[in-house]
C-alpha cells in the first residue's frame, strides 16, 4: 500500500468515492435502512422509490427547508450509473420493473460508516478468542497425518467430555453467565449477517467472469475449440478456487434438512434466553438462514448465465460455418457452369461413390413375425343400457387460498416448509389435483420455494376410491417471501 496504490483508490474505488461524496449520508443512511439493517435483496424500482421519498421527506421535514430537489427515481438512476456504481439496476426473469441491489464496495462502505457509531455494547474479546484457538485446533488437528497424535487428541479430548457427563452426573452443572451469553449471541449474529455480504460478493466475482466472457466473444477472431478451452479454464479455476469450494460446502451444508432444522431450533431458543432477550434482538435474526438460502439461489442463477453465453455464442458459431459451406458449395456450382461449354480433356477428378456407405452389423434389424389381422364381419346395434351419467358433473375446484393458507401455518411453526412437512401436517384431501396446487404456489413469486433436485420426498395420500397413494418428487423448500 504505497502512496500511489492509495492514491488510484482514493480516485477509483467506488467505497472510497461513496465516503467522499458530498451526499454521503444520505446515501449511506438510506441504503442501510433500506438494504443492511432489514437484510433485504433485489428491491423493486417502485418499492425503493416509494421508500426514498418516505426518507426524504423526513429529512426535509427535520430541517424545514428542501435539501436534496431531485426526484427519487433520479437519486435511484445516478446511484446506479456507470461513474457511481453503487447499486446495481438489473432486469430478473420474468419481469419487465428494474430491482435494485447493493454493491460489494458499497455495502463495505456502509459498514464501515456503522462501525465507527458509538454503541454502549461491549466488545466480545473473550468470544473472539476462544474463536481463534476453536479455528487454530481444528486447523492444527485437521492436518495432522500422524495417527498417534490424531489418536492422543481424540483422546483427551473423549477425557474432557468424560469428566463433564461425571460432574453434571454429579449436579454441579455450570452455567454461562448472562455477560457471556450476551457475547456469544452478539458475536454469532454479526458473523451470520456478514455472510450475506460474502453472498454479494461471490456473487459480484461470477458476474465479473460473465462480463468478460462475453467482451471476449464479442471481440474474438480466433478459432472456436481455442475460444470455449479459455473461458472453461476460467469457469472450472474460479469454481475450483478456495472461494468457489467453500460456497460449494456452505451450500451443501445449508441445503440440508437436518443443518436447517437444527439452526432453526438454536436460533429460536437462543433469542428465547433472558439475558439475550435483553438485548432486544432483531426478529429478523430468526429467520435468516432463509436469507442464505434467497441469496444462494440468486448466485447460483448467476453462474448459470456463463452456460447459457457459451451455449449462445455455439448456436452462433455453427449457423455462421453453414452458412460459409453453402457460399462454398455455390463457388463450386458456378464454376461447374462456366466450365460447361468446354469440358476439359481426360479425367481430372474420381470418385469411388458419391457418398460413403456404413453397414453396421448391430444395426441389421431382427426378424419380425408379420402380423396377422383378425378381420370380422360384425354388426353393430344400438344400445339401450341405462347409464348413470352422474359422474360426468362429479367435478370439484382446489382452494388455493386454503392450500396457502397451509403453507404459511407450516412457515409460522418455526421449521423449514418443505412441501412432504407440509403435506404431513395438512394431509391432502383432494388428491393429484391439490397436490398439483401446492406444486404451481411454489412456482409463483406469491410463495417463494427453492427446488433442490438432489434429495427425492415421497408424498403419500389417502385416495377415497384407489386406497393408499404416493408420489415421489423432487424436495420442495418454501420460504417466507
């Protein structure tokens, strides 16, 4: 960090630029309303406007006079430009409204700024230390490769636990006092809540990668295979890099249904304990490994624009090569007729066979027997049978609001909604059909829902004329929206 390494970031970094801007605090005590403080993503156009002009008008009222004249939308528009990139302005799927979303630098800057506020809170420095010998045992123990030493470790440490069952066996439990268990808290959810900005920057770095695959393509001259081994090279490095392999653990870990149960029940009887409800922790501390997985999903759906730019510049690529073969079958064409009147003395050319020939033996198809029809000479007569043609206005409609209803019964208890959890507090009543709502609710942005193609859910049901039913499907996981 010499002086011109600082200099070209005083001048460049957004962060540093936000900090020196002269409507720095607007900025930064919108966005943190806005973003940080309700751990919020991808925020409609019109919401985030509408939420600027409430903010506005409440400095402008403080003050009595107009400090910031511009439109809300214009504030949106400037703080989102190329110059100021500060948030970014993007188009989801299926939509036609810009949402808004917080820059990696921007959201370093803001949390800069709230870090330098004056908060009667005490600095966990016990926690923080017991953190780092926890990290430095399991770095330490986790690369031993001798098994003596693995085995000696494992030991003492089957001793201390040995010595803790004999003392609580014994009634002398000891508790953590109310000053630890308000840092334990404290420090457990400023390190959740920073995941999200590690979120924000996993997530900035693919769509880095992305922008630079499609400049390349849009500026290559080369040949094809040399282009697709480049931009794989870069894919599988940053995939395989220490960053890409610890999201790739983190998501497998969240996504799991014993690590969602487990953290819902910590997190619940953790802001249940009366030193920690002290503090008056944020509600939203409840629910925010529902945060990771909403977050997760959109970096993942980031990666996957580096699949559909590579599929899109092939499709590219081959109807320009078709269209280069048939310019060349017609140079060949004219000259065949202009060579016509004058043919060329002897043979200039031979040809075995126009096109070659392939007669595999395991495609020689088996003998098949021909059929024989059965042709009778019937004749048909007209019925008289009396049918009950009640069945015909046998039909029946899902409740989907009911059907939400039981989504939102099953979100308020506290555990992950997959729909078999749901399904199992709320057994279907109307078969395939209701189960076919709940399937279409998930699909809608109503009732969010992350399908997870890896783990299989067998939904069972009572069929009133068929008897015991079941389906086996993908796991559902609906989250609050």
């Amino acid at each position: 960090m010499d002086f011109d390494q600082i200099q070209y970031l005083r001048r460049q970094h957004p962060a540093w630029r936000l900090l020196a801007a002269d409507s720095a605090p607007l900025i930064i005590g919108f966005l943190h309303r806005a973003f940080i403080a309700p751990n919020a993503r991808a925020i409609g156009e019109a919401d985030l406007a509408a939420a600027l002009d409430d903010y506005l008008f409440a400095i402008h009222d403080a003050a009595g006079e107009i400090i910031f004249p511009k439109a809300s939308l214009d504030y949106l528009v400037d703080w989102s430009a190329d110059e100021r990139p500060w948030l970014r302005r993007y188009y989801p799927p299926d939509t036609d409204e810009p949402h808004f979303d917080l820059m990696p630098a921007t959201e370093k800057a803001v949390q800069w700024a709230t870090s330098l506020e004056y908060r009667a809170q005490f600095v966990g420095a016990e926690s923080r230390l017991r953190t780092v010998f926890d990290l430095l045992r399991e770095l330490v123990h986790g690369a031993e490769t001798d098994p003596e030493r693995r085995i000696a470790e494992l030991k003492r440490q089957r001793a201390a636990i040995d010595a803790e069952i004999e003392r609580v066996g014994r009634g002398d439990i000891e508790l953590m006092d109310a000053t630890r268990q308000r840092e334990r808290f404290l420090e457990a959810t400023g390190t959740a809540r920073a995941l999200l900005a590690d979120f924000r920057q996993v997530e900035q770095n693919f769509r880095d990668l992305d922008r630079a695959v499609r400049e390349r393509i849009a500026t290559w001259e080369g040949g094809r295979g040399a282009l697709i081994g480049d931009i794989l090279g870069e894919h599988d490095a940053i995939a395989d890099s220490d960053q890409g392999r610890s999201f790739r653990a983190f998501w497998d870990f969240i996504m799991s249904p014993a690590s969602q149960d487990e953290l819902t029940e910590l997190l619940s009887a953790a802001m249940e304990l009366p030193h920690v409800a002290e503090l008056a922790p944020d509600a939203a501390n409840r629910r925010i490994h529902y945060d990771w997985l909403a977050a997760g999903e959109t970096t993942q759906r980031t990666v996957a624009l580096l699949s559909q730019q590579l599929r899109r510049y092939l499709d590219d690529q081959a109807r320009l090569e078709n269209r280069r073969i048939m310019e060349l079958i017609k140079q060949i064409e004219h000259h065949a007729i202009a060579v016509r009147e004058q043919p060329l003395a002897g043979i200039f050319g031979e040809l075995d066979a126009p096109a070659p020939s392939f007669d595999l033996p395991m495609e020689r198809p088996l003998f098949t027997p021909p059929i024989k029809p059965d042709i009778r000479d019937q004749v048909l007569v007209e019925g008289d049978e009396d049918i009950d043609a009640n069945a015909l206005f046998d039909q029946f409609a899902v409740d989907r609001e009911r059907v939400r209803g039981h989504i939102r019964d099953t979100l308020n208890r506290g555990s992950p909604a997959t729909l078999a959890r749901v399904i199992d507090t709320h057994p279907l009543t109307q078969g395939v059909a209701e189960l076919v709502s709940y399937l279409t609710l998930a699909d809608e942005a109503s009732e969010p829902a992350v399908v997870d193609e890896s783990i299989r859910d067998e939904i069972r049901w009572i069929d009133a004329e068929r008897g015991p039913r079941r389906a086996t499907m993908p796991r559902v996981i609906f989250s609050r929206a």
